[in-house]
C-alpha cells in the first residue's frame, strides 16, 4: 500500500529540473570567469607574463565546475543533471561570446563539449554531496 502511494506521489511524476538551480549556477560559472580574466588582465598589464591557453582552459573548467557544484547544491534531486545543465549552459554561452563563427560539425568542438559536460557533471555530484540535510 504504501509502495502505491509513493508511486503515484505528484512530486516525484513532476518537473524535476528547477531552471533557477540552473539559472544561479551558469551566474556563478561566469562570474568567477569574469573574475579571474580581471586578475589575468591586471597580471599580464602590469608584470612581463603571459597567460599560457591551457591555464586559461583550465580556469574556465574550474568556473564551470564551481557553478556546477552550486547548483547541485541548491536542487532537490539529480544534482548530477543540474550539473550537466550548467556546463552545456556555460559552454554554449562562452562559445557565442567568444567567436562568431561557430564550428558545431567539427571533432574537436564535441570533444571540448564533452569535456566541459564531463567536468559539470562531477561538480554538480559534489555540490549534490555538499547538501546539509
């Protein structure tokens, strides 16, 4: 009786994506991107440095991982989902901010896609762990 009950529970036949878990984690990813090209910016203006492109690919998957983890922790459930959401959010948003020409078909696009899903996903399961409660 009981095993009816929860399977015809309304909140687990719902929407179990929350578009603002989502929403607040794809800001904090490109917050803490804008972030830390301000401090790059100030670094290579004022000392004689340049910033290597695997630093910055590494910077931009740490952002991501960070929102991810965010938002996994303020969903309900399928924090790894919310997490895969925020990457493929972010991804696409960096991609139309960063060049106009968009290469979708190319090999190396989906690699960096997967990459960058990937890396949401693991954070979005750790802020799913982080959750008090």
């Amino acid at each position: 009786m009981i095993s009816m009950k929860k399977r015809n529970n309304l909140d687990t036949a719902g929407f179990w994506l929350q578009p603002m878990a989502v929403l607040q984690g794809t800001a904090v990813a490109l917050a803490l991107l804008l972030l830390t090209s301000l401090g790059l910016a100030l670094a290579v203006y004022f000392l004689p440095w340049q910033a290597a492109p695997n630093l910055l690919n590494l910077l931009a998957h740490l952002a991501v991982f960070a929102g991810a983890a965010w938002s996994g922790k303020k969903c309900l459930k399928k924090a790894w989902i919310h997490g895969i959401a925020v990457g493929l959010a972010s991804f696409v948003l960096l991609g139309f901010l960063g060049s106009a020409d968009i290469a979708l078909l190319t090999w190396l696009w989906w690699q960096k896609l997967l990459r960058m899903l990937f890396v949401a996903m693991l954070g979005g399961m750790m802020g799913g762990l982080l959750k008090r409660g």
